[in-house]
C-alpha cells in the first residue's frame, strides 16, 4: 500500500468529497499526525497553517465528516477523502466551500445533480403546500405512476430524434426517479455498489 508524500512544510493537500454525489466540499491541509488521527478515528482531521494547530473537522460545529474512503493521487502527494458529510462543510452555512463561480458556468455540468438532491431532501423534511415534489411525497402511486410515464415520453423523444425534446424528457425522468428513489428504503450507496458489481 502506498503512503503519502508530505512537502517540505510537512504538510498534504486533502480534497474532501461527498461520498454520495461526489461533490467537492472542501479543501484542508493534513500533517502526519492528522493522516494517523483519520485512519485511527475515521473522521477527517487536519492541520491549521494559520492557526498552526491540528483540528477535527466538526469538533465545535458538530459538522463532523465520516470517512467513507480515503485514495492517494499518482504521485502520492494529494489525498482525495470521501465523506458522510453531517450538516454543512463550509463555515459560511454552505453545503460546499466551492460556491462561487468565477469563471464559466456550471449550469451544463453535474454540479445539478447534488444540488437537485439537496432540494428534494429539504422538501421531503420540510413539506411545503405549493411544491410539486412534496405533493409527490404525499401521494406514493403518483409518485412511482411518473417514473414509468417519463421513461415512456424518453422513448417517444429518442424515437421522434428531436434533441430539445429529448434533453426535457430526460431531465424529467432524472428528476422523479430522484424523488422516487428517495421516497424507497434503498440507499443510493446501495445503488452505486450495485452498478460497481455490474461495471466488473
């Protein structure tokens, strides 16, 4: 197994991702001690160059960061962590640090995707009469009734070869099987070890 390479300040640059939806949350910088600290605690934990300090994320915030899995980069200099994020990872209140856009777009990008599944797990613990995805919540017929209707329209836009259509339709089956899926008991990291076993 490989180990990493602290630069000349002893330190490593850590991306922190969520361990669902892959979203970068933040980035910190880690120690030896702090290595150790994650690999014996399974919370991420880190190095301060400001306050020249070790701190465990979430130790005051509660926001604590579980590991999921831990991956070196090529050449061993960089640490890519993947984690059960509790409440948010940013200290500005934000789900991720990397908020600001400030070049670009991100709108054709899967930045949507984390983003959509953060709105639909707001509406299901907080109902809100006007919105569309709490009445689904509410009503499981309807809810499961959609996916099977918006896989349908995808046929008919892919079989008409109109891309506008079919970039819509799409969208809307992403979307409900989204809700559906989060209105079912399965857990979308027992989905992704399902697709893990059939890429093999």
């Amino acid at each position: 197994m490989s180990s990493p390479k602290f630069g000349e300040d002893g330190l490593i640059p850590v991306i922190v991702q969520d361990h669902e939806t892959n979203e970068v949350l933040m980035m910190a910088y880690a120690n030896e001690q702090a290595y150790r600290d994650m690999l014996r605690t399974g919370f991420t934990h880190f190095y301060s160059r400001s306050r020249k300090e070790q701190w465990k994320k979430g130790e005051t915030s509660g926001h604590v960061q579980e590991i999921v899995s831990m991956q070196l980069d090529c050449d061993n200099d960089t640490l890519l962590v993947r984690v059960k994020q509790t409440g948010v990872a940013c200290h500005l209140e934000r789900m991720s640090c990397f908020d600001e856009v400030v070049y670009g777009d991100i709108e054709g990008t899967m930045a949507v995707l984390p983003q959509l599944l953060q709105v639909v797990r707001d509406r299901k613990a907080n109902p809100v009469d006007s919105s569309y995805t709490c009445k689904l919540f509410a009503d499981e017929n309807k809810r499961l009734k959609k996916v099977v209707e918006e896989a349908g329209e995808v046929l008919l836009a892919a079989k008409d070869h109109k891309a506008a259509e079919q970039s819509w339709e799409v969208a809307d089956l992403v979307y409900h099987l989204m809700v559906a899926v989060e209105g079912m008991e399965v857990r979308w990291e027992d989905v992704y070890r399902k697709l893990a076993e059939r890429r093999k």
